[in-house]
C-alpha cells in the first residue's frame, strides 16, 4: 500500500498511478536567521532521498521510476548539463529499481562544483554520452536513443530535469506535504514560496499541488536556466498537463483553472546564464553556510538571493517567505 498524500487524497489513482517512496517525510521545516526583511523559512528538501542524493530530483524519481515499468521499460534515456543533479539522481535511485540510465550530456560552465559531480556520475553506472551542444544532442540523440534497445525494449525518454507531466507529481505531492505540516502548525501558511526554475517541474507541480491543497500561497519560480522557455505561461501549460494526467488516470475534481497570473517567474537573478555564479548568489550562499545550510550557486544560492530581496519592492508588507531548498549533496 503506497502512503503517497496523493494516493490518500484521490484513492481512484492508487493502481493507476504507481508510487515508490525514496525518501523519508516530511522533510524539515526552520526559520532562518539570514534577512532583514519578511520572515524567511526553509523547508529542506536538500534532506529528502535515502540513496546517496537527495535534493528535489528524488520527488520525481517517486513518481517516474514507477512509471518506467509500468510502461516495460528497462531503460532511462534523458539529458543535462554535465553537472546534472538530474542525471545523477536517476542513476543511482534507477539503478535501485533495476533501470538503467543512459545520458547524453551538453557542456556547462567547469568548475570544482561540476569536477565533483562528473565524478559521482562516473561511480553511479550511468552510460554517459558528451555531446557537448544542445544541437549535437538534437542530431544524436534518435540515434543514442536506438542504439540502447533492450531486445525490442524501448528506452523511456523523459526531458530535461525529469520535468515530464508526471515528473511534475513530485512536487504536487510536496505542495501536499506543505499543507500538512502547515495545518500541523510548523509554520504559519507563506505568502510566498521561492523556489529555482531549471525546467519548471518542480514550480509546475508546486502551482498545482498548492491548489489541490487549497493554500493561497504564490509560487516565485526564479529562473536559472537561459537555454530552456521557462515564463509563465510554460510553467502553467506544464502543470496543466499535469492535472490532465491526474485525471487521465482516474482522478476526479474540479478543474484548477491555474493561469500564468498565478505566478510569479522572475530572471532577474540568472546573471550571465545557466551556471554561471553572480556576485548577490555568492552572498547569499556565505549566508546560508552561516545558517546550516550548503547551497550552490547554479540554482540554490540564485533562489535564496531573490529570496532575501522579496521584502522590497512589489512584495513589500508579503511574509512569511518559504524559500525551498531543492539541492541535495552527500
Ligand atoms: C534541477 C534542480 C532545480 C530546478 O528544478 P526544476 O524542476 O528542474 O525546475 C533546482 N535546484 C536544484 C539543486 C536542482 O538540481
């Protein structure tokens, strides 16, 4: 019996919609001290997932692993950056499961950050594939994609960051596990919460699972990635998608009627790119390490920079502030 708040909520998906939980919930919520202005917490997803990485990538995996045998796959064909939490993640909790990861990954920014993580990939029994360019992995990919048949077994292939339609479930049941622990009184319900935007899926399943929830709370998705659309109105198509699946499967509610207003997609804090540091992400990463908490600077430390300035501004008199750390090392 799965114990997924999802399954809890709508019975009728309980064997049309598999689960497997990796991680232990619900992961820690704590004020922080860093800021000036709005009460600032973090709910600390960086602690989710029992298989040597943690971070918001293990939410999906719940939902995706399953999935892939549901459909006879034996076989994950996906792609990343070269520091892809994403890619990691799948290797390790795949290879758990008994699927295989293939990855054809592009070039980002080298640094010690992506040195470490192109070392954990090597050791998590990934089938790795450089092909350096977003245009290269286009023109290779039907053909990698060919070449790892299992028999007749076709690979899966899920897009970048897992964030697919039930990839996005990860973070409905996260906004679902949200509502719990509010409702059990670990915090007051947040104006807003704050979170990275690499490929929208976990803003995406945020958006809709605070609606099936019924909070108010207003997802800032701060976008760190320039290679990908990622405004809002491609955040909102996602999780509609998402709440067609739920219901494609046997779901039954009330249409969300979620739109693009609904949130709040900011690039003002990307910089020059997609894994390039800024000076306000250094800050605030040396403000979170005095707090306890080991942030990067390719999402982490960009989400908590906005957060720490969502006191000014349009946001002024907002709070409490819910700033949701996704990164997970071991
Ligand atoms: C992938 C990732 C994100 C972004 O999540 P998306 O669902 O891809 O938008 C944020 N933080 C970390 C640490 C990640 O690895």
């Amino acid at each position: 019996m799965s114990d997924a708040l999802l399954h809890k909520r709508f019975p009728e998906l309980t064997d049309s919609l598999p689960y497997v939980r990796l991680g232990t919930s619900p992961t820690p919520i704590r004020r922080l001290d860093v800021g000036t202005g709005a009460p600032l917490w973090c709910k600390d997803d960086g602690r989710y997932g029992d298989g040597g990485w943690g971070g918001n990538k293990v939410r999906k995996l719940e939902w995706l692993l399953p999935e892939t045998h549901r459909r006879g796959a034996r076989t994950i064909f996906t792609v990343g950056g070269t520091g892809t939490n994403w890619g990691l993640a799948t290797a390790l909790y795949g290879r758990e499961q008994g699927i295989e990861t293939v990855l054809a990954l592009v070039d980002q920014p080298m640094d010690d950050h992506v040195r470490v993580q192109l070392r954990r990939l090597e050791n998590s029994g990934a089938t790795v594939h450089f092909t350096h360019t977003k245009r290269r992995t286009l023109l290779t990919a039907p053909w990698l994609y060919l070449r790892h048949m299992r028999g007749r077994k076709r690979p899966y292939y899920l897009p970048v960051g897992g964030s697919s339609p039930i990839g996005a479930l990860g973070y409905v049941e996260g906004a679902l596990e949200l509502a719990e622990q509010i409702a059990a009184g670990a915090m007051p319900e947040p104006s807003h919460i704050v979170t990275a935007v690499g490929s929208g899926g976990t803003a995406a399943g945020l958006a809709l699972g605070l609606r099936l929830a019924g909070l108010s709370t207003r997802v800032v998705g701060v976008v760190v990635n320039d290679a990908l659309p990622l405004d809002a109105p491609h955040i909102v198509r996602l999780a509609g998608r998402a709440e067609r699946l739920l219901r494609s499967r046997g779901a039954r509610f009330e249409p969300t009627g979620l739109r693009p207003d609904d949130l709040t997609i900011t690039t003002d804090w990307l910089g020059p790119g997609y894994g390039h540091p800024t000076p306000a992400a250094h800050e605030a990463q040396t403000l979170a390490a005095q707090d306890g908490l080991q942030l990067e600077t390719v999402y982490t430390a960009k989400a908590l920079a906005a957060a720490l300035h969502l006191d000014t501004a349009d946001f002024f008199g907002a709070g409490p502030v819910l700033f949701l750390n996704t990164y997970g090392p071991r």
